[in-house]
C-alpha cells in the first residue's frame, strides 16, 4: 500500500497475518455455494426496478444530498439508456458465528460497488503457501490452504465484460476506465488486477479520479466513449470510488458521474446496482415475504442456503416493526450494531454507544439506520504485522466471497454468474470494524479445519 504521507512515491506492506487463521472447511465451503445464489438474488433486485426504485425513493427522504442524488442520478439516465449490458464485481462477507456447538457463516453485509483486497488476498494466500512449502511452517500441509484466485478471477472477468462490449459493437482493442480516488493508498490493490488484465487479455486499463473525466474522456454522437488520448474506446466503466459523498466534493463529480452513466460503455456497476446494495435492501431481504417474490431463477433449496447465512435485522422506521427496533435498541443495545446507509467502514454505531448515539438524532432521522443483530465470532489467535511491527492477540476474522456478473436489461437475462475468489480479513478482537484500508484490520488466509 501507499504510505499516507508519501505523495505516490513511497509504499509499506498491507497489514497481514503472520499464519493463516484456523476456518472451518463446512463454512468457508457454504459461502463458497451461496454465492451464485446471491448473484441471482441481486439480479432479481435490480430487475424489480419499480419495487427497488420505491424502497429506495422512501429511503432517500432520510439521506436527500447522497442516496437521494444517486436515485435522481439514476432516473435521469434511465431515460437516456443505450447500453443494455450492465456488470458488477461483488463481494458478500461473512463472520462465522458460534453458538451451542454449531459454527454458521453469517452475512455481514453484501456489497455492489468498489470492492477491494480480491488483488492481494492473492498475494497474501501464495505468501504463506510459499512459506509452508519451503518448510518453514513445518506443522502446515499447503493441501489447508487454498490459495485465493480472486486477483484472476477478477480480471478474468474484466475481460469477459470487455469481451461482451467487443461483439456487441464488433470492436476492438477497446480498454477499461478504472474510476479511482485520488490519493489512494490500496492502489496495488487495483494495479495488480490492471496488470493481469493486460498479461493475460491485452486489455489495458486507464485510471482517472472523476473530477478529471470529462476532461480526459469524450463521447462521440452515439454515446460512445473515448480516451481522447490515443483515441482508445472504452468498453467498461470500472468503478473503485464514487461510493461515498467525499468521492463527490463537487458538482464537477456529479457531472461525470451522470456522463458516464449516460454512455455506452458498460458500467461496473450503474447507479442502481450501487443503490441495490444498501444495507435497507439487505434488511428486507431477511423477511420472508420480500425474498419470496425476488427468488426467481434461484432453487427452493438454494433459498434455504441463503436465509441460513442472515441474522435479524430491523428496521428501525415507525412501522410496528421499526417500533419494536427501537425498543430492542434501547434495552438491549449490546445484542446489536447500528447502521447507516454508507460505505466504506468507519460508518456503524455498536452495542451500548447506540442508546446515547439515538438520543442524539431526531426521531424523524432514524428510520434511516437499520438495527442489526451482533454476530458472535468464533475466537483465534494469531500474530498482525503492520508496518513492520508485530501484534498479538485475540482475532476474530471476516470471509468474503466475491461474484463476477453481466446482465441484459432487454431479456432479462444473466449472461455471466462466477465466484472468482475469496479474501479473509482479520482484526485484533478489540476493535469493532475490520476495514483493512480504514486501519483496523488486515489481510489473512484459510487454514481449513473439521
Ligand atoms: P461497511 O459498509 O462500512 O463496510 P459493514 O456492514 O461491513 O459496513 O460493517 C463494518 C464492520 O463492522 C464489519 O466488517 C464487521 O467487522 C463489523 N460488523 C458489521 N456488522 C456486524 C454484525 N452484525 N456482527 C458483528 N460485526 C459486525
Ligand atoms: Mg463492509
């Protein structure tokens, strides 16, 4: 990773685990399985484009400056529509969760945009199989630890995306535009699967901040867009920013954000592929009535899978639901995380600040949070190096699983569903948030037991 002060030019290892952490085979296997299902679910979210447009207009009332601009942002395009194709890299993440014997993958939340750590889970899983098979992890078989492939997977899947831009326009040597932030430290992250995309495909990737796009990047009269320098078209909008309302300093932001959405190229993910990963969409999702009408294309069976993975979450509006939330919150905050509709860690109230937290708010604004039940982590102990430093500790750890998709909107139809990897995050178990870019956590491997 970049070092925070170095202007670009100075880099420091990711926070890791020395060892790879202990996981049960059967849950890292279940997650493994779920993720198809959970693909198609989303589809199903997104397709259902009045009932996800409606959820979200409600919820926009809470957040009119953020959400609410997203969902207008939307609608605007909406309209102006010319790219059937729309794609998405996603990552489902999990705690396992320990309770009368049993261990449970649980979901902690489901993400649509911008996910990261796919790259240098990679790195992390060959770095400790090349640690136990030139001996020096004498007491670990590599047969444990499976290598993550997700750095692959995930430009392999760039390049399937790009692939179905080139035979829908009969072009080529077309490139992706990577959105990314600017100044960010994960930039090996995102390089890694640049320069495998290219290695492997001869796809290149460009990088631009959205403050400079519409300064780098023009449309021709048909929407198509082009890296102006060396004239290259662009078949995939790549989005590793624009999530969060800093992404968006000003109006220049806003204004790229909608002239990317209007173009051709197919975006990673479009506005309400983004919005259909808020943490309201998940809430409902947990109530039997909301998942019934979005499992089509998904088995009774692999409905069951999914619901074993979702703990209670509430909503916490003034529907008798809500009301009862607000209840539970109040008596027995250290059951529960609260959360607002955000990005990117650093964002969430836990356990007994959430009392005081709601007393702060007006009543009106909590409707905006979801209440969610805590997951009890099975414990571990391992050692966390960071910049240079070792720490030990009690750790409990995060599973995700990451999921490569193309939809049609014209037929309805998924042209692409794949599980290019996973990553394991793990944080010292005194803090709350396991963000490995936001400083709490790092990067980690499996080491799968019975
Ligand atoms: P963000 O969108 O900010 O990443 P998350 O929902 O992933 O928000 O929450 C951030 C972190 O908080 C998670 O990585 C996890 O460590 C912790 N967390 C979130 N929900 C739960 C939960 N239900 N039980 C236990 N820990 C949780
Ligand atoms: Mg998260």
């Amino acid at each position: 990773m970049l070092t925070a002060g170095g202007k670009g030019s100075t880099a420091v290892h990711a926070p890791l685990t020395l060892r790879p952490t202990k996981f049960k085979k059967a849950a890292f296997e279940e997650a493994l399985a779920v993720q198809k299902p959970f693909n198609t679910l989303y589809h199903n979210v997104v397709r259902n484009e009045e009932w996800l447009e409606s959820v979200l207009t409600e919820l926009a009332k809470f957040d009119p400056a953020f959400s609410g601009r997203l969902l207008d942002l939307h609608i605007k395009a909406k309209a102006q529509r010319t790219q059937p194709l729309t794609a998405g890299l996603f990552r489902s993440d999990y705690i396992v969760h320990s309770a009368e014997g049993k261990d449970q993958i649980k979901q902690v939340e489901f993400n649509t945009v911008s996910v990261s750590f796919g790259a240098l889970s990679t790195r992390l899983t060959e770095l400790h199989n090349y640690l136990i098979e030139s001996g020096i992890y004498c007491d670990l078989s590599i047969e444990s630890v499976p290598k993550s492939k997700a750095l692959y997977g995930l430009a392999k899947g760039l390049a399937d995306i790009d692939g179905a831009y080139r035979a829908q326009n009969n072009v080529s040597g077309t490139a992706v535009l990577a959105i990314v932030q600017p100044g960010e430290r994960n930039a090996m992250d995102q390089r890694l699967v640049e320069y495998e995309l290219f290695d492997s495909y001869k796809v290149r990737t460009l990088r631009v901040t959205l403050s400079d796009v519409q300064e780098l990047v023009r449309k021709t009269d048909t929407g198509r867009l082009i890296y102006t320098a060396g004239n290259t078209e662009i078949s995939v909008v790549y989005y590793r920013s624009a999530y969060s309302p800093s992404d968006y300093p000003t109006e220049k932001e806003w204004d790229a954000r909608l002239y990317l959405e209007v173009s051709h190229a197919i975006k990673c993910p479009n506005v309400i592929t983004q919005l259909a990963g808020a943490k309201k969409i998940q809430q409902l999702l947990t109530e039997d009535k909301v998942l019934n009408t979005l499992s089509q294309d998904i088995t009774p069976d692999e409905v069951a899978l999914l619901k074993n993975t979702f703990v209670a979450i509430h909503p916490m509006d003034d529907s008798p639901q809500g009301l009862n939330a607000r209840k539970l919150a109040n008596e027995h905050p250290e059951r529960y995380v609260l959360k607002p509709q955000r990005e990117g860690g650093g964002n969430n109230i836990y356990k007994e600040s959430i009392p005081e937290f709601l007393k702060s708010l007006p009543e009106s604004q909590w409707g905006a949070h979801i209440l969610m039940e805590l997951i009890n982590p099975a414990q571990s102990t391992n050692q966390i190096l960071r910049e240079g430093r070792l720490y030990d500790g009690e750790i409990v750890s995060e599973l995700g699983v990451f999921g490569t998709v193309l939809w049609d909107t014209d037929s309805q139809k998924e042209l692409i569903n794949d599980v290019p990897g996973f990553l394991l995050r793990t944080k010292l178990q005194s803090s709350n948030e396991g963000g490995v870019a936001a400083g709490f956590g790092c990067i980690d491997s499996v080491q799968l037991v019975d």
